[in-house]
C-alpha cells in the first residue's frame, strides 16, 4: 500500500522532473546524501532552497554512504554527496563514485590545496585537530603532537578510539611526515601516556580534564566553540573552560594538522546543474558565515572570519603536507593503532 | 524421543509449510548474499594483520562480555521471574511489568545517560563529595564506567527483560500440579524451582538468553562508546576506517558461522525433549511472604527497574525539560515519532504473522529440511544490524535497479528505485533483523501446549485453519503479544539499518537521537529520546494488562 502511492508518487515526481530537466527551468530539486548531522546541514540547504527555489531532499546515513550510492547505480537518486574527512572525499572520488565539476567560482573561493585538481570533490570547511590542556595544571604555551608522548605527561593523556577517523587522519600526518618507525614509536609512546582508555568523543577530554582525570588530550577545534557557547547546556560550558587550547604544530612547526569536510557531484546525479549550484552556494560568503557560527568550523573562503570563540584560539597556519600524501597511510594509520594495541 | 508424530493427513500435505518456509528462508539469506557477494571481492591480504594483531583480543572481549551478560541476564531473568510468580509480597503487582521497562531504553541512551551520571564531574559524585566533604573531583573510588565491566552491567540491565518475559509467561501458565507434586513429594520451595520449575523453563531461558546474547554481541553503540573493543567493533573499524567494506563482510561472514553453530548446538542439546504439560490455574501456589522476607523481595525487584530505568529515564527527563524551557518541542517530533510508531507496528505486525506460520510450519511437520529452513529465516538477528543493512543493499538495490530498468523499458521513463525510496527496504530490513524474536517466542509458545490437544483436536475433524485459529492463536496470545512487542520495541530504537536504508527526508525518533547526540546537543536529542521510551513502555503496560487477563481468565484445571 506504501510503496503503491509511493510508486505513484515517484512516477508523478519523475514525470515532473523530466520535463522540467527538458525545459532547462531553474527550479527543481537536488538530492543529498550526507554524513554531516542534519543539525548542522539543514540550515544550510534551508537557505539554499529559499534563495533558489530549488527542493533540497537529504538522508543523513552515518556508514555506508558509499555502499549505497555505489549499489544503487545508474538509477541513483543521489546528486551531493557531502562527507567529513579527506579520506572519505578521496575513496569517493577513487572508486569512481563522483564526477568532475568545473566551475569558476568553487575554484576561485577553495585554495587549491582543499579541494581535488580534476574538481572530484570540493572542501567546504576546516577543523584543525589540537590539544587541549588544563588551565590550572599545564604551564606550556606550545606544544607539538609529538610531544604527547613526552614521559613527563605519563598518566595525563586522554583522546578518544585511536581507531576513530580525526585520530587515523592525525597518526597518518604523522607517519607522511616523520615515517612509520617513529611513527610507531610515538604512537607506543602516546598509548604509553594514557591515564585512561581510549573512548568516549571529543568532548569527554575537555569534561575528563576537568574532572582531573588527565591534564592534555586531542580533540577538534570547533568543539571548543560547541560547548563554550552554551550550545551543549551550562555543564559543557564549563567544561570548555576548564581547558586551554593550543594550536600544536608537529615538530618541524610547519603548522597544525587540519581535516575538511567536503563535498562531491555523485557520477549519476540526475540533477547535476542543481548539485553545482548547491556547491556554489555553500562556498557563498553567506553560507560560510553558517559554517563558521553554526559549528565553528573554519572556512574555506579567504575573507570569511571564523567565530570570535575560535578566533581567539589563535591564528591557525595549515600543514602545508598535502592531503592526497597524508590519505595514503590511513589504512596503515589504522593497522599501527592495533599493533600498538592503542585502544586496548 | 516421546513425541507422538502429529502428521495424521498424506505426506504431501505439509507441502504448502514447506514452500513458505523455504521461500521466507531465502529472503532471510538475501542480505547473506550481499555479504558473500563483497567478501568475495576481497583479497583476504587483511587476514595476516586481524589475526596478529585484533581478533585474538578482539575474541577474547567479546567471549568476557558475552560471558558477564549472559550471567546477568540469566539470574536476573530467572530470579524476578521466579519471585513475581512464586510469591506474593507488596508492589508485585506493579513489579510485575516494571520489571519489562528497561526493554524501552536503547544501549546508547543507556551509555550516554550513564556516563554523564557516574562521571566524576556528573550529579552523582559531584552530590556526594559535596556531602563528604571532598574537593578533589577524583576523591572518590569509583570504578570507571569505560570498562568491559560497565558495559556487562550497562547491556545486562536493559537486556534481561528478554529472559525474563518468555520465563515469567511460562512460570505463569505452567500447570501448578507439577509444582504440587514435587511439593507433596517433600521438595522445599527451593528444590521445587531447581528440579522441577527451571528445567521446565529451559527452552524459554534458552530462547531468551540467546536473543540477549545476540543484541549484546551486535550492539555497536554502546561498545564503541564505552571503550569495549568487542569483534562487531572490529568488523566496523575495518569498514568504516580502512575503508574495507569486503574484510568487513567476511568478519562477519565468520562471526555469522561461530553464533549459528552455537545456536545449533544449543537446539541439539533440547532435541527429543517433551516440556509440555498440561496447562494449570495458572497461580502456581504463590507463597505470601511477609516482614524482612517480604521487603527483601520488594528490594531485589526494585533494584534493577532502578537501574536499568529509573536512573536513564530520569536523566532523559530532567535533560528534556531543559530543552523544553529553552525551545519548547522540536517542531517535527510528531513526525518522528509517527514514522516511528507506522514503521515499528508495520514490521512487529508482519514478523509476527511470519513467525506464526513459521512456527506452526515446526509443529506441522518434523521434516528436517523445514526445520532448517525455519532455523535460517531467523539468520539476521545473528547479524550486526549496520551489517545487515549494507548486506541488504546488494540485493535490493540489484532488484531496484531491474524493476526501474523494466519500467523505463516500457514507459520510456524510470521511476526511481522504487524500493529504496518508499520505505519498503528499510522494513524489511527490520523484518530480516527481527524475526528470529518471533519465531523463537512462538516455538516456545508451542512448546508448553501439549501435542494431546492438537491430537484430540485432529481426532474431532478440526482442519489446520481451525486448529491454529480456534486453538493455538488463543493459547499462543501471550507468547504472541509477548513476541510482537519485542519487535516492536526493537524496531523503535534501531539505528544503523534506519540511517542507511531510509528513503529522502525520513527521521525517526531515533535517528534524531542520534543525529543530535553525535554533534554533542544531547538536550536536543533528549525529547526525543525520551519519547522513544514512553512509546516502548505503552506496548509493556499493555502486555501486562493482557498477562493479568490470562492470568485472572484461565481456565481452570
């Protein structure tokens, strides 16, 4: 009985969207696949419908957003594909899942270093993985990842499952620049450090910090700004205060390591212009300004401000490493956190 | 071997069972096929690293909390079961369906909810050291909650309410006459439950245990977040971090194997036997206890509804009147929440009638082919739902695509993947995952009615149709009603197919949860959250009104 008047209903919507595609017209929709919380997209694609016309559909799907545009084929009904981690951008774009867009204005708003040369896929917007130190216990002004396995924070570190995607991106920087044995030994080393097991998010390390269960840990900088906003409830906002966050470099102090969340036009996307349009769109200065509020990501737009709460981090400089260098070795980031026994 | 065979018709006549049940058999194995399909496509070059490096302590995990949840499960299940039945003390009554609440609670609500609460930083130690006296957020010796332990504690209080539904319904409709006798015989009340009333329970306990020792083996949310690196952890990390959907799948393939063999085996260790008896007044000589004995009772039933609902369900509240004060509801929560409820009545409705046919099919006919069949239909259950799900995607989208392709060959216009978008995928990937619930709560339905009564009924002229409509559908109701809430509820709090199969622009009350949990606005998710619980205690309260209508309406010996 459902899929009968759904069957009617997809038959009406195709017929409509057929003849719409035929007369070129502006309206109409896109579809969106995303791994990005609906929370934090729907405002975007909000703003976008109003100032376009265009119906933006989405499903959020967690895991296998890739199995499923790549099962559903040549009839899929996915146009954007929006993810978060260059690695997740890049698998897309290997196995044959997205399709190259040229357009002008993405690459006049996305340095070159954020997004693919043949124009597979596109960042949107930055987070910078970095330490956050208790206020009371910590003196250190700077610190570099590496030093996370320094023994004088013996029993003082707290990050969540090495296993984690922000965690494999930041131990596969590490082996790109430093090389897999000394990788391996930081990593023992870091593992060495923990005053806990590895779990939980982001969020517990500012929240364990507090509780004095570890003095430093790893975590995302737009965090920072989720929980000191209020956004997160009056505990969180304590938490956020209970740390200090410092921009870590690696120990060549070249810059900190960034990850991206992204997006690509899916290789049967049936309404590719609309798909183009919506990239377009979220690199806008105005949806940029969403990105940064909203989540406190940085953006990707020269000339767009962070939120004041991330501002006052610091002046984040990039890892100049390439992300296509540092993609390589996630699956050998992953095998080193288990033959470290990291999350053991 | 002391059953008499049933089958009084021809042969052929059990044909009809056995096509059904083949053909539900070969839908079950459907996401199996999508799984083999992708693990064949691997190399098999991850072997080297799993087996050094992960699936020994992978295993090792995984055995400790099935072991820990499987104890819980089984004392609690038994004991408040035993007790509610076997005495009367103040707030039975009451205790006797809300000992069913913590089903409502979901695993990662569970860990989240906890987390915050045992915290040091949380209301909980924060009030007591207050009380204390202490200022050092880590003067307190409590265990951390990250552990293996805390998962075994967390998973057991809100999985035993699967041990203990099947065991209460069968303490409860179990002739009293066995009881008596071994009374009169001179057994204590103690020796009575050891020799007589908990190996009458076996098959409830074995189907109930196994189910919850499949939901904790499954369970992804909880594990993860906790820090329990348990092999369905593995299978998700080698997909989802090193992007190895194919040596994700053959984990699973071999995980599948070891849980199906173990499942076998337990069959082969109750094949032959006879647990029916002759159906008593349904009161089985309850012992009023009064004093200590009574408060002792009231105690030990209190406790786990305190922690495995009280405790989150309270967090729940005070988390979503914040939010409440703050934004009122969410402006769509209805809409979840009829997605919700349309989806979950949907597939508890249709697993039910399926488990019903299926199980009837078993009691038809002692043909072993059929009973294999029916053992396989139950196969997704033995899955982690997120790998079911992206197991399913191969067959349905395969399907999808045929069916679009066909259409646009005749109309000249595709009309979509048709499956996919209108919802249809993702029921019956909650029918695939569920169904072993009804078959198992069904068969041991059957499994307490005497094949006498199905004897005599054939021997009067009764046909299959009447037979099962006039007589098994009404002694079977409380297994039933009992199987079709398990769904029900089941099918409420399920996350991983939901996110991957729904169609465009479809939340459920649970991935809303999850939506808002995994951005940290927990407040947000928090209503939510809370609905799901108060949806999946309506079906417990109703439960219990028609178990105290058997009770009170049974027909006396």
């Amino acid at each position: 009985m459902l899929s009968l008047t759904r069957l009617i209903q997809g038959a009406a919507a195709a017929t409509l969207l057929a003849t719409t595609t035929l007369s070129a017209q502006a309206a109409g929709e896109v579809n969106v696949y995303t791994t990005r919380e609906p929370g934090l997209i729907q405002p975007l694609l909000d703003n976008f419908s109003k100032e376009s016309g265009i119906k933006a559909n989405v499903i959020f799907v967690k895991e296998g957003l890739a199995e499923r545009v790549a099962t559903e084929g040549a009839n899929s009904p996915a146009d954007l594909l929006s993810v978060v981690d260059f690695g997740n951008l890049i698998e897309l774009a290997d196995r044959g899942l997205t399709q190259p867009v040229q357009s002008a204005v993405l690459e006049e708003a996305i340095p070159a270093n954020l997004r693919d040369a043949d124009g597979q896929w596109y960042g949107l917007s930055m987070r910078a993985r970095v330490i956050y130190a208790s206020k009371d216990r910590v003196q250190d002004e700077t610190l570099t990842y590496e030093d996370l396995a320094d023994p004088r924070f013996k029993g003082k570190v707290c990050i969540r499952s090495g296993q984690h995607p922000y965690n494999t991106s930041l131990i596969a920087a590490v082996i790109a620049k430093d090389g897999p044995d000394a990788a391996k030994g930081w990593l023992t080393g870091v593992k060495d450090n923990l005053a806990r097991k590895a779990g939980g998010g982001d969020r517990d390390v500012a929240r364990d910090i507090l509780a004095n269960l570890c003095d430093v840990g790893v975590a995302n900088s737009y965090y920072v700004g989720l929980m000191r906003s209020g956004k997160g409830g009056p505990e969180q906002v304590e938490w956020g205060n209970a740390i200090r966050v410092i921009l870590p470099t690696f120990k060549d102090k070249a810059g900190t390591h960034v990850n991206v969340s992204g997006a690509a036009v899916a290789k049967n996307a049936p309404n590719k212009e609309n798909a183009v349009k919506l990239l377009e769109y979220l690199v806008s200065p105005a949806a940029q300004e969403i990105y940064a509020k909203a989540n406190f990501e940085y953006p990707v737009r020269a000339g767009v401000a962070p939120d004041p709460i991330i501002a006052e981090l610091g002046t984040l400089t990039v890892d100049p490493t390439p992300l296509t260098d540092v993609a390589k070795q996630r699956k050998q980031a992953s095998e080193l956190v288990d033959v470290v026994g990291f999350d053991g | 071997m002391s059953l008499p065979r049933l089958r009084l018709a021809p042969a052929r006549s059990d044909r009809p069972w056995r096509i059904g049940a083949a053909l539900i058999a070969l839908i079950a194995l459907a996401p199996i096929g999508g799984l083999v399909f992708f693990a064949s496509r691997g190399s098999g070059a991850l072997w080297p690293h799993l087996i050094a490096n992960v699936l020994p302590a992978a295993a090792r995990t995984t055995a400790l909390l099935l072991l820990g949840v499987g104890i819980l499960v089984t004392v609690l299940g038994i004991g408040m079961a035993w007790l509610v039945t076997a005495y009367r003390f103040p707030g039975r009554r009451l205790f006797e369906w809300a000992l069913l609440l913590p089903l409502s609670v979901p695993s990662y609500v569970m860990a989240f909810a906890y987390l915050d609460v045992v915290h040091p930083v949380g209301p909980l130690q924060t009030g007591l050291r207050h009380l204390l006296g202490i200022s050092d957020p880590r003067g307190l010796p409590f265990p951390d909650i990250r552990s293996p332990g805390g998962a075994i504690l967390l998973l057991g209080l809100i999985l035993y309410p699967y041990v203990y539904l099947p065991v209460r319904a069968l303490f409860v409709m179990q002739s009293a006459s066995l009881l008596e006798a071994s009374r009169t015989l001179g057994a204590g009340r103690w020796r009575a439950f050891r020799t007589v009333a908990l190996p009458l329970a076996r098959p409830a306990v074995a189907v109930g245990v196994s189910l919850a020792l499949m939901e904790a083996l499954n369970d992804i949310g909880a594990s993860e977040f906790l820090g329990v690196r348990t092999l369905t952890v593995a299978i998700y990390t080698t997909w989802v971090t090193r992007s190895s959907i194919e040596g994700a799948a053959q984990i699973a393939l071999v995980m599948l194997a070891i849980v199906f063999a173990l499942v076998l085996l337990e069959r082969l260790g109750r094949r032959g036997m006879n647990y029916a008896a002759p159906r008593g007044n349904g009161q089985p000589m309850a012992q009023k206890l009064t004093g200590g004995g009574a408060l002792l009772a009231a105690l030990a039933c209190a406790l786990p509804i305190l922690l495995g609902f009280i405790v989150p369900a309270s967090y729940l509240i005070v988390s979503a009147a914040r939010r409440i004060a703050l934004g009122g509801l969410p402006a769509d929560l209805w809409v979840w929440t009829g997605n919700s409820v349309l989806f979950a009545g949907i597939a508890a409705a249709l697993t039910v009638a399926i488990g019903l046919f299926l199980a009837t099919a078993g009691r038809m006919s002692r043909r072993k082919s059929l009973h294999g069949m029916i053992r396989l239909a139950g196969i997704g259950y033995a899955i982690p739902g997120t790998v079911l799900a992206v197991g399913l995607l191969v067959p349905i989208a395969g399907l999808d695509n045929w069916i679009a392709d066909a259409v646009k060959s005749v109309w000249g216009r595709s009309p979509g993947l048709i499956l996919m978008s209108s919802g249809a995928a993702l029921l019956l990937a909650y029918c695939l995952r569920f169904q072993a619930i009804t078959i198992g709560g069904i068969e041991s339905g059957f499994s307490r009615i005497s094949p006498s009564i199905d004897m005599a009924a054939r021997s009067l002229g009764a046909g299959t149709a009447r037979l099962s409509g006039g007589i098994h559908v009404p002694l079977l109701s409380p297994a039933i009603a009992a199987a079709g809430l398990l769904v029900f509820v089941d099918c409420m709090k399920e996350l991983p197919a939901t996110l991957l199969l729904r169609p465009f622009n479809f939340e459920t009350l649970a991935t809303y949860v999850y939506g808002e949990a995994a951005r940290g606005t927990y407040e947000d998710g928090a209503v939510a959250a809370l609905v799901i619980v108060i949806a999946g205690m309506l079906p417990v309260a109703l439960l219990a009104r028609a178990g105290t209508r058997e009770r009170r309406g049974a027909p006396t010996a």
